[in-house]
C-alpha cells in the first residue's frame, strides 16, 4: 500500500518535507522488506533523522543526526528508543520543547527528566489530537 495511505496522522500534521521523507523511506522499505512493522520503523527512523516530534506533530531538527542511543547504534543495537524526542540534543533544547509543551517544574529537570516529560506530554497530546 502507498505510504500516503498508511502515513500516520502525526506526519499528515508536519511539514510536507517531513511527509516526503517518511513516504520515500516507506515505500523504499516496502519493496525491500514487504508491508509491515519493519517499512514503518524504517520510516520513522529516517524521519527521526531530521525530524523531532514536538507536541501531536514533527518539526526540523537544527542539526541531523540520531534523535537516541537507539537510532544511533542502528538495527540490534540495545540502546533505548524515546518516541521521536531529540535525546541527543542539548538541554537548553530539551528545556526549550519543554517551555513549548508548556511542562511543569521544567527549570529543575535534569536532561534526562527532560527528555522523558517531553516524550510523555508528546504522547499525551497525540492521544488528544486523535480524539
């Protein structure tokens, strides 16, 4: 099926770059492995390169690159995925995303502390923008 169809709803609320990206990746990974998990999750880890998800939608990362230990060490790896939030950014970012998100007690976080409230109220608002 033609990513347009199967493209989630966070991307269909993101910029149509984001939108080409995961598309491309889709479809690439259709004809490589088959419609499935696998096309999706190579999508998103594409996506996850230049993208981050603030809120119910994705926006333009400053730098690319691995958005987590995960996506940084690649297929098997055993590092920890964070649903799209840029862990490996800066904290003053995090803390940015989380002034964004509108996140209380953001100023006593830790970036770790940060990086989980973000992915937290990012999911949070996902399930309201589906509702």
């Amino acid at each position: 099926m033609p990513a347009s169809k199967e493209m989630p709803d966070t991307i269909k609320r993101s910029p149509k770059h984001a939108q080409a990206i995961w598309s491309k990746a889709h479809d690439s990974a259709v004809d490589e492995y088959g419609e499935g998990e696998r096309a999706h999750r190579t999508a998103f880890a594409a996506l996850k390169h230049e993208y981050e998800k603030v809120g119910d939608h994705w926006e333009k990362k400053e730098d690319s690159g691995p958005s987590d230990s995960k996506a940084k060490g690649g297929r098997g790896s055993g590092g920890t995925t964070h649903g799209g939030v840029d862990a490996n950014t800066s904290k003053e970012h995090l803390y940015d995303v989380a002034k964004k998100l509108d996140i209380s007690g953001r100023s006593s976080m830790s970036k770790s502390e940060l990086v989980d409230a973000v992915e937290k109220a990012n999911d949070k608002k996902t399930r309201k923008a589906r509702s």
